[in-house]
C-alpha cells in the first residue's frame, strides 16, 4: 500500500511521529493514538504496521 493510499483512508495529522529502535537502527513510525494503531512508511509505501491490544474491564 502507498502513503497516499493509506492516508486516503486515515488521516495524517491524526498521528503523532514516534522514533522507535528496531535491529540497531531507528526508524519513525506515525503512530494512530485513537486506533492504538502503528504505521512504518519507509520510500512512500507502508512497510510495517502494529496494533496495541485493549484490554475490556466492564
């Protein structure tokens, strides 16, 4: 999927921009705090993506 694409469908300024290290480098993820929703962009094209889970106490 393509940044465009992606940000078609989210919108960019609803993420915040996260350094994370991964395998001895760092790399910035935009993070989605509503969704708890992380999103690596690597050459204009989505490369990674990872969800927190929540956890329901009702």
């Amino acid at each position: 999927m393509s940044k465009a694409d992606l940000f078609a469908m989210i919108s960019e300024s609803a993420s915040v921009v996260k350094n994370l290290a991964r395998g001895g480098k760092v790399d910035a993820w935009n993070y989605f705090t509503d969704l708890n929703m992380g999103v690596l962009i690597e050459n204009d094209k989505v490369k990674a993506i990872t969800v927190t889970p929540v956890i329901y106490e009702g």
